[in-house]
C-alpha cells in the first residue's frame, strides 16, 4: 500500500492501492455470462448490497476486487486492517441465507431485487459470521436502536466471496448525468488543473453554513471541491434524495464556482458506523480523486442508543481519522462551527467572534421543530430561497405528517380493543387512519406463515413495510402486533423513521392476559398444541425505551386511548382546538 508520498499521476492523488478496481465485463465477456447465468442459481441482492456491488464494479472500494474473503473479514472486524495489512475499516459481506443451494466452487448469479441479471459469481469462500462479535467491534454496540444492529438481525448467516463478473450495473433513471463513477469524476477534477480537491460528503440539503464551508474548504487548500452526496442508503428518516440532488442541483449551478466546482452523486449505503464510517468515506474519496475530506461532528452518527445516549462522541470520527490520515492519504478538514453575523451580513467561525456580539443560528432540531413542522418559511440568512422553496414542498406541517402508532404486548394484552378505541377518537380529529392487526395481517398478508421466529420476524417486517409506505404518503397507521422481538421492531422503526414512529407498550402482565384468553391461545399453548407461543415457550423481549407505557389493570381502554391522543398532540401530530380555531380566524379574516 502507497502513502501519502507515491507519486501522482495527472496531478490528482492515486487511488487507494494504486489502481481502481474495474470489474465491469467487456461486450463479449458479458455475452457468454449471460448464456452461463440461464442455467446457474440465483440470489437476489438487498438494497444494501445492491450499492456494495456496484461500488465493487465501478472502483469505489479499491483496492477490494470482490466482497470480502475470511482472512479479509476478520481481521477489518477487529484491526480495521485487510489481510495483507492495508487499512480498510468497514466489512463488505455478501450474507446469504443458509440452504439457499449455494456450493463452494460453483457459479451463481447475482440479481437485483427486481430480478435483473447483474453479474456472476465464482463462489471460493463461504463462512459463518457472529453478529454480536461484528456488532460490538464496528459498530461498538449491539444496541438494536443502531439501524444496522437491528438489521443485521435479518441477514443470513453466511458470507460470500469470490471473483465477480459483473455483466451490467444496476439501473438508475434519476440524474443520470451526475452519476458519474470514480474514473469519470477523475477525469473531471483532472480538466479543472488543480492537484489539490476537498470531498463533502453530505445526506441532508445544503443550507448557508455548508455552502460557506464548502466555498472556505476549497480556498484554503488553493483546489476543486468534490460535492459528493449519498444517494445510496442513508441514516432512516433522512429526507429523501430526490429532494436533496434537486437542491444541489440548484445551488451548484447558482451559487458555486463552476470551474473549481463538481457535484456528483454516490451511492452508498451507509453504515452509520460513525468514528470507523469516517475513515471509510474518506478512503473512497480518495479512489474519486480527493485528497482532503470534510468531516463534521458526530459524523455518521446513528442518533441515541436505547437508554437515550449518543452511540459516539461528537469529536470521535474527527479523532480517528485524524490519527490515520497519513496512512491512507487523506487530509481531514474539521467542519468548523460557523454563525451568522447579522449586522456585517456573513458567517464567521464561533471562537473568532468577539464576547457579547450579536449572532445568529439554527440547529437541527429548530429547523426540523420550529420551521419545517410548523410549515413556516427558513430564514434567507440560514438557507437559499431556492432550498426554502424545494423543502416547503416536500415538508407539510407536523398536523399533515404520517405518523405509526406501534402497539406491542402479549396476546390479549388489550392492543386491539385500544386501538378500536383510538381509531373513533383520532377520526373526530379529523385524521383517517390505517389498522393493521396482527391476527388480521397473518389472515391476509402473511397467510401460511408459522410461529417461528424466523417466520414471525418476516411477518412483523411486512406489517413495518406497509406501514411506512402509509406513513411515506402521510397516512396514519396503528400497528397492533405482538412484535415480541426488539431487534425486528427496531428495524419497523426505521423503515418508517423514527420521528415518525411512536413505540406504544400495552404492560398487561402475562397472567392477566392467560386469565383473559380470549380465543384459548394461551390455554392450547399449555397443553403443548401451538409451539413458539410469546410467554409460554418463547420470550417477549420488552421495549427499552418506548415513547408510552400502557397498563390494562387499572386504565380503561377509552383512558389509554387518550393517553395516547395527549401524546400525538404534544408531538405536533394533530391540532389542538384553540390551533384549529386560530386557522378558522386567518380564513374568515382573509375572506
């Protein structure tokens, strides 16, 4: 492995390892793999490792040439290293169900989730991983609130690797023109005659400081800046990208200095691994042609644990790859805190303001609380007209948001009887809404579905499927399931988005829900008839954090349902009467 002192060709550091990886066939090759993929076994990639793919193909993980060997996998896992000793910090696994008909030194093919053929696989290498021993060193938990703990939880439990043959990369439709690859965004920066490029590597719309920043980074370092946004698998509840790359679009073109200037799309999927993520990012940049990378607090932060705790510090990815960057040949630039100075109308870095000068700023929280949920208009000094605009229409107020209301509890807890309950009180409040029962669901959408856990779990993430399709189109949903797994709730949350997803435990202890019985579940559970019953012989992991506790002892199902009305209008989810009447005054007024 190079570092930071290997020569340059064309004046842009060299990819990481000295080459980019190109596994992409030629026309004749394809040709004959597509006559050999008819007759092989299939898979069907996840999304996930539908942009691992890709990556692999394009170059974007030099110097890897396949999804990772054993000795690859685990010493990543545990020294952030590859085999041979180049640091490399993230796995990249292909896990595969067991029994899926896979053998050693056979071919497979490789499909998208729609079925399109992508490439083959000479398979070399097929092992078994633990979950908890890969959670804890990269991710440094096996908390399930962390979005990829929890879907881990789902994957197979065999990895994959072997040469790959890639006959087509996957399909995109949208901004073709900015998806370019690493040898394409190369040729680029080459054409704009500056050795020195700054990737930005951003999963929300650009506002003023970023815009500041970015221009500031590019200064300093006399060179070009990457804009190089994930347009692959972000953190869950993350506006999506179509919103965003309209946005970059706009501020690109408008704003930016296009000669030193180029935005091109990446799709990643993100792990959320934060400290080690960072370092990732900025190995990949470096396969784009950069040679500085802007990392800012909490970078690829998953948010708080279950006990309400941040997963890494705020400096920690900052740290890291401060520590390493020589090695892997990447400047790390600080993303500074920057506020706005009102009355000299421009930003300057917070430690550099004098004691007692007026500033202004907006955090996350603000923008997400008090402008975009309340359907007020950001500030022109915080964002560009061009974003307030796009944001205003993709973002209803908080009351037009879909919302998932996510009842879990042992059978007859009472779960449905509340929400039969909540459904009539949601409707006077003028909110339609969407029931889905888990006896209902497992009559209809999960028919021939047993009680294992392996078929209760798909049964709970179909439930979370539809539910955050209602919630995507700002639909309301209640969930009434046992869902008796923290791990597959956690991955229902962030299907839907966790600002949109409130966790409702019905706390109905087990020997009350045994007396009430209502359909003598319980009772044939008892005499050995039904198998993997939630409280007899299989457990019930209970929420660790839920955003309400219900118990059925002492409240009555009328008394819970409007816990839980109180609970939506203190989220902002619905109007309270004195808003509803402040609306009729603007109306009347205005007429």
């Amino acid at each position: 492995m190079q570092t930071d002192n290997q020569k340059r060709k064309s004046g842009l550091i060299e990819p990481y390892g000295g080459k980019l990886i190109n596994l992409v066939a030629a026309r004749d090759q394809a040709e004959e793999l597509i006559r050999r993929a008819t007759r092989l076994p299939s898979i069907q990639l996840s999304s996930r490792s539908l942009c691992d793919l890709e990556l692999l193909a394009i170059g974007g993980y030099s110097p890897l040439d396949r999804f990772m060997r054993q000795a690859d996998y685990h010493r990543v896992v545990e020294e952030m290293r590859l085999a041979d000793g180049a640091l490399f910090p993230i796995p990249i696994t292909l896990p595969v169900a067991d029994g899926a008909g896979i053998e050693v030194g056979k071919e497979i093919a490789l499909r998208s989730p729609n079925n399109d053929l992508l490439a083959v696989m000479r398979v070399e290498e097929a092992y078994s991983w633990d979950l908890a021993h890969e959670a804890r060193h990269v991710f440094r938990t096996t908390d399930a609130r962390h979005p990829l703990v929890a879907e881990m939880h789902s994957w197979g439990k065999t990895y994959l690797s072997g040469p790959v043959f890639v006959i087509a990369l996957p399909k995109h439709y949208d901004f073709v023109d900015i998806r370019l690859t690493p040898a394409q965004v190369r040729s680029k920066l080459e054409a704009m005659g500056f050795p020195n490029v700054v990737a930005f590597q951003t999963r929300n719309p650009l506002h003023r400081v970023h815009e500041e920043l970015t221009k500031r980074a590019a200064s300093e370092i006399e060179g070009s800046l990457l804009i190089h946004p994930v347009v692959g698998m972000t953190r869950p509840g993350d506006i999506d990208h179509f919103t965003r790359v309209r946005i970059y679009r706009l501020l690109a073109k408008k704003y930016y200095d296009t000669r030193r200037t180029l935005l091109s799309l990446f799709p990643l999927a993100m792990r959320m691994a934060g400290p080690r993520e960072a370092v990732w990012h900025a190995i990949i940049r470096r396969n784009y042609g950069a040679n500085h990378f802007i990392v800012g607090r909490d970078h690829a932060g998953p948010g708080n644990d279950s006990k309400g705790r941040p997963f890494y510090g705020p400096y920690d990815a900052q740290e890291l790859l401060q520590k390493v960057g020589n090695e892997i040949g990447m400047k790390m630039v600080p993303f500074k805190e920057l506020v706005y100075l009102p009355r000299e109308r421009h930003y300057e870095e917070a430690d550099r303001v004098p004691e007692g000068k007026e500033v202004l700023s907006l955090s996350g929280t603000q923008v997400r609380d008090e402008y975009l949920a309340k359907g007020r208009t950001l500030p022109p000094w915080f964002t560009r007209p061009e974003t307030a605009a796009v944001l205003s229409q993709v973002s209803p107020p908080r009351h037009e948001q879909g919302f998932c209301l996510w009842f879990t509890g042992f059978s007859a807890a009472g779960k449905s009887t509340i929400a039969d309950v909540l459904t009539v009180l949601l409707l006077e409040h003028g909110r339609q809404v969407t029931v889905l029962d888990g006896d209902v669901v497992r009559t209809h959408l999960s028919k021939g579905l047993g009680f294992s856990k392996e078929d209760r779990d798909t049964n709970i993430r179909r439930i979370g499927f539809v539910a955050a399709e209602i919630v995507r189109h700002n639909g309301a949903v209640i969930c009434a399931a046992v869902s008796p797994y923290e791990a597959t709730r956690n991955e229902c949350r962030d299907m839907v988005g966790e600002d949109r997803f409130l966790m409702i435990y019905v706390q109905t202890p087990l020997e009350v829900c045994e007396r009430r019985d209502p359909k003598g579940m319980y009772a044939r559970a008892r005499r050995g008839e039904i198998r993997n019953f939630t409280g007899v012989d299989d457990p019930y992991e209970s929420p660790a954090n839920p955003d309400l506790v219900l118990t059925t002892t002492d409240c009555s199902p009328e008394e819970n349902a409007r816990k839980i009305l109180d609970l939506l209008l203190q989220r902002g989810f619905l109007l309270k009467e004195s808003d509803l009447e402040e609306d009729s005054e603007l109306v009347h007024s205005s007429v």
